[in-house]
C-alpha cells in the first residue's frame, strides 16, 4: 500500500500545491474589502519561500555532468550554469577541490 502511494507522491505534491493556490485564490475573491491587501501580503510569502529556495543554488560551480556545447553566444553574452548544493559545509569541500 505504502509503495503505492509513494509512486505518485510527485503528483500528489502538484495537485497539494494547485490547491493551495486555488484555495489562496477563492479566499481573495471571497474577502472583497481585504482583497489588495491579503493578495499582497501572499505575494510576499510567495516571493520569501522563491527566495529561500534559491539560496540553495550554488551560482559559482558548474555542473559536473553538463553537456560542453559548442560557443554559439555572442561576445560579451553570460551563460549561466545551477547545480543544488545540500548543505554550506558541501559547497565548502567543492570550493576547496
């Protein structure tokens, strides 16, 4: 039964986060009089949880399997390259390598 519903825990998590945006968007509607400023303040959450999620990213490294593409960028352009890092201590012991 547990494998089962570890199966679809991907689905699960999307359908949990279009509810809570659906849920988020029926409260606004319903609260005429406070509607800019509870919009807003969602907003903000929105914008704190982006925020915390890509401080996680290490922006310094390249990905150890990325693929070398051929130069096609102009001069001057930036390309930019992500890879997750768990923890500071392991961006730390990539840094010193």
């Amino acid at each position: 039964m547990l494998q089962c519903i570890l199966q679809f825990r991907p689905a699960l998590g999307t359908a949990g986060v279009l509810t809570l945006v659906y849920s988020f968007l029926f409260v606004v509607l319903q609260l005429q009089d406070y509607a800019v400023l509870v919009s807003n303040l969602g907003l903000v959450l929105a914008l704190s949880v982006v925020m915390l999620l890509s401080s996680k990213l290490d922006w310094d490294t390249p990905v150890a399997n990325s693929v070398e593409r051929p130069d096609t960028t102009y001069p001057g352009s930036v390309t930019l390259r992500f890879s997750f890092v768990s923890s500071p201590h392991q961006k730390q012991e990539r840094s010193a390598r």
